[in-house]
C-alpha cells in the first residue's frame, strides 16, 4: 500500500452505494467507467441528461438500469439511490444541486457547485437544513504523487513556500465561444479554482494577502500569508505562465511543473501516477474510494475531501485574489 491510500483512508469499501448519475458528457463518462470497472459492489441504477439519447447512450455502455431526462422523476422513481453525481456543464450546477438536496442523498459534484461565494453558501444553508452531505470533485487532492511528495516534505519539516503558476489563455477560450461569455469572465472560479483550492488544502486557509498586482485582466501576481504566518505562497496567473506549482522546505523541493518530478539537494526522484491512475484519469479513482466509503460507512465528508462549506472558502480565496 502506498503512503497515499494510508494517508487519505481510500481502502476499498465494504457496503454498497446504489448511484444516480446526473449528465452523460466527459465527465459522466469518466465516473462511470471507474465505477462500473473497480466498484463491484456499487450499482450503477440510473442516468438522467437533457437528452434521452445522450442517457440511453451512457446507459448502455455502462449498464445502467435505467434512462432519464428529468432529474425528479430519476429520484422519484428510484428511492432507493442514496448516492448521486453530477455531472453537468458549468452553469446548471448550482441550480440542480439546489433542485437536488431536498432529497438527503450523498453528492459529489463536479466544480464549481457555484460561481460565487454567496450563492455556494445558499447550498451550505440548505445541506445542513435537509442534511445532505456533498463533496465538491476537486480531483487533484487525491493525486497521487501530489500526495507523496507533500509527505515528503512534512517528514522534514513542511512546506515553507509554494510558487503557483496558473496558464488559462482565456482570450483564446473566448475565440472557440463554447460557452457563454459571462462564465469567462468567472474562468477563475469555473477552472483555476483546482489550483487554489490546492494551496488551501497543503497549506491550510489564508490569513493575510499583503500584496495583489492586476496588470490587465486576469493577468495577476499575488502574494499570500497562511496559518502560523511561516508559509507563503506566489501566485502567477496570465496566458503565458506555465501551469503547474512548487514546493519548497528544507533541503527539498518539488517541481510540478512536470507533475512528477520531486527534487532534492544533490538527487532527483520522480514520484509518478500508478497505472491505474494514468488509465483513468489522475485523481478520479482515489476521490470515488474516498466518497464511497462516505456512503457505505454514512459518515461525513471532511478533509482530505473538500464538502459544501470548505468550497466555500476556497471560492472566496479566488474572489480575494482574482478581483471577482
């Protein structure tokens, strides 16, 4: 067993989950395959789209039991569903989820769950009213070799800086017009928010932004303090900036820019995805162990995972630095 699956509890699960998949793009698709190839014990009952044939197609490929394009009649019809995923573009998430969380099943919904702090915290509200657990699919916090490597550095003593650059060339993502023109202009949150959800998650929450440098739109620098006042991050943001972020401790670093590469004084090691995860999408399968057992055990989600409530602070972390 690697030092990730001890460290973030992703042991195989024991109890089933009966799932309701909402959506049947890319992502539904990548669910469904890691459910229905490595979840032996979790049946895949129903799919929902706006598109019976988009839903037959994702049913039959994946054996789902049965199709749907109302999201109502699926759980309606369907009761026994206690785990669902959604799946969907951008801007329907936050209004299904809110359709959704009266019926008090677990969620993993692909982020954003909302396009801004004040309305992700109307869903905070609500799951706690009707007791909903959701977890947010934050996927690069089940990396692999992220994970490796940030253990790496607590054994000597912890991380004491963090460069992050972030490429969105959004002028480009404009020209294809594949969406509609507000949700660029919230980029930030519908996609960079895996970044600086990161920095949260190995780091711990920001507690002072001493300095911020917009020299056009979304082309920014800042700087940010976190918990204890001894770790510090950089943040490089623009259409040029190579993605990818660093670590830096004592007599240690690791260069992300690569994903896998882990440097120390005088070596250098690789810390690499296991087959698995290359075979389906980095992060996907530990993020599914993680919220299935959730299911199976009825217990809540917490970190490593990201819930409702701690979505939120990370969406507001990039309306602190992004301006939004």
């Amino acid at each position: 067993m690697r030092l990730f699956d001890f460290a973030l509890n992703t042991r195989q699960q024991t109890s089933a989950a009966t799932i309701g998949m909402i959506g049947a793009g890319k992502m539904a698709n990548v669910h469904s395959k890691v459910l229905k190839d490595l979840f032996k014990n979790v049946t895949l009952k129903a799919v929902t789209s706006r598109s019976i044939n988009s839903a037959r197609a994702l049913q039959a490929k994946y054996n789902y039991r049965h199709a749907y394009t109302d999201v109502n009649s699926m759980l309606d019809e369907n009761p026994d569903i206690n785990a669902i995923i959604l799946a969907v573009s951008h801007e329907q998430s936050f209004q299904i989820l809110k359709q959704i969380i009266p019926y008090k099943k677990y969620v993993l919904a692909e982020k954003p769950a909302a396009f801004s702090s004040t309305d992700n915290m109307e869903l905070v509200k609500m799951a706690k009213e009707f007791s909903t657990e959701i977890m947010v699919a934050v996927n690069r916090r089940f990396y692999e070799n992220y994970t490796d490597a940030y253990f790496e550095h607590l054994r000597r003593g912890g991380i004491k800086f963090m460069n992050v650059e972030i490429n969105e060339p959004i002028w480009n993502y404009r020209g294809r017009r594949q969406f509609n023109n507000w949700l660029y202009a919230k980029w930030p949150v519908a996609n960079s928010i895996h970044f600086v959800d990161l920095i949260r998650f190995y780091l711990g929450d920001v507690t002072n932004i001493p300095f911020v440098h917009t020299s056009e739109p979304l082309n920014i620098k800042a700087y940010l303090q976190h918990t204890g006042g001894d770790s510090f991050v950089n943040v490089i943001y623009n259409s040029s900036a190579p993605s990818g972020f660093r670590f830096y401790g004592n007599g240690v670093s690791a260069d992300f820019a690569g994903f896998n590469k882990v440097y120390y004084p005088s070596t250098t090691a690789e810390f690499n995805h296991s087959e698995q995860e290359n075979e389906y999408k980095p992060g996907i399968v530990g993020q599914m162990k993680y919220f299935v057992n959730a299911v199976s055990e009825g217990s809540k989600i917490s970190y490593p995972a990201s819930g409702i409530e701690d979505h939120t602070k990370s969406i507001q972390l990039v309306e602190q630095v992004f301006g939004l």
